[in-house]
C-alpha cells in the first residue's frame, strides 16, 4: 500500500467526520438555543473561522515540520479534543443558555467552546497532507487541487449521511464516538501505510529542506 493512498484515505476520512461534526452540532445546540438561522450562522461561522486557522497553521506546521508522525498527532489530538464535546455538550450548551444572552450570541459562544479546538485541528490536515506528498514545486498545484477535492467528497458523503441516517439511526452520542474512533483509526492507518511503504531517503531529504 502506498504512502499517497494513505494520504488520500487521511483527508478524505478526515473531511467526513468534520462534516459529520457540523451536521450534530446544529441538532446539539437545538434544545436550547431552536434551530433557527442564528444556531446554524453560528455553527458555520465558528466551523469556517476555526477552518481558516487550522488552514494557516497547517501550512505553517507542515513546513517546519514534514512528518507523517507529526500529522498522526496531530489528528489523534482532534480526536481527543471531541471528547470533552461528547462528555459535556449538554451541560455546556445548557451553562450559555442559562446565561440569558440573546439566542445569536449564546448559539455563537456555546459553538466555538464546543467545536473551535476540534474543528481548527482538522483543518490542519488537508495543507499539512498536501506538504507531504508534494515532491516538487511543479506538481503541487495539481496534488493540492486533488486532496482538496478528495476532502471536500469525503466532506459531501459525512454531510449527506450523517443528515439523513447517522442520526437517525446512532443518535448525537453515538456519532461523536463514532467520529472519535474513526479519526484513531485514520491516524493509525496514515501511519501503518506511510512506513510500511518505506521512506525514500531523497524525498525525505526534500521534504526537510
């Protein structure tokens, strides 16, 4: 198994589980704050925010840093940042209720204590992957191009399933599990594939220059 195909699996696993996120973050937000337009302005506006820095320290990371291990870390912390989400999302959301402040701002405030850490950890990974498989200059726009897009259909599927089945049939419990285990089981997989497939020692040495 190649080291690209673990890549590819990486960002396109990621991309389903932040979408996935999205989805229950409305649903976790709807008891007490409605599902109105300010709840999902909220939770689209604290998911895109939390995206654009993870974007930007991803690039940051993956240039300082060009290691597989680093990005299996990196995706192992998203996982355990879902946790505290999973534990305490109603005691959380039902504290900012409790605080009396107009719906727009309780749903905004409650969204970026629940989902910012997680969600910016998961947006590091499409540019730190990019970094990865990148060999040189003239394929980058191409290998970028192709993992974004893998991602964002990785992204599609986590939206439209987790919407019409997942919470149907798991509940929001069940589904942040689900995404915990799934992004240890990413991080796993990008490590097994990544070594298993040997380091070459001259992309090793682009990598690092």
């Amino acid at each position: 198994m190649s080291r690209t195909f673990g890549v590819v699996v990486t960002v396109f696993g990621c991309g389903w589980v932040l979408m996935g996120l999205e989805i229950v973050g409305g649903r976790m937000l709807s008891p007490d704050f409605g599902s109105g337009v300010w709840v999902w302005g909220s939770v689209i506006s604290v998911f895109l925010a939390a995206l654009g820095i993870g974007y930007f320290a991803g690039g940051l990371l993956s240039q300082r840093f060009p290691s597989c291990f680093c990005l299996a870390i990196i995706i192992i912390m998203a996982a355990i940042s879902i946790m505290p989400v999973v534990l305490w999302h109603r005691a959380m959301s039902g504290w900012f209720a409790s605080l009396e402040l107009h719906e727009r701002w309780g749903s905004l405030f409650a969204a970026t204590a629940l989902f910012f850490v997680p969600i910016m950890l998961l947006g590091i990974v499409s540019p730190y992957a990019v970094r990865l498989v990148t060999k040189d200059v003239e394929s980058v726009g191409t290998k970028a191009g192709t993992l974004y897009a893998i991602s964002t259909l990785g992204s599609f599927l986590g939206c439209l399933l987790t919407s019409f089945y997942f919470i149907l049939w798991m509940g929001i419990r069940q589904i942040l599990l689900f995404s915990v285990a799934a992004l240890f089981l990413i991080a796993m997989f990008l490590l097994v594939t990544w070594y298993a497939g040997g380091i070459d020692k001259k992309e090793a040495v682009a990598h690092e220059s």
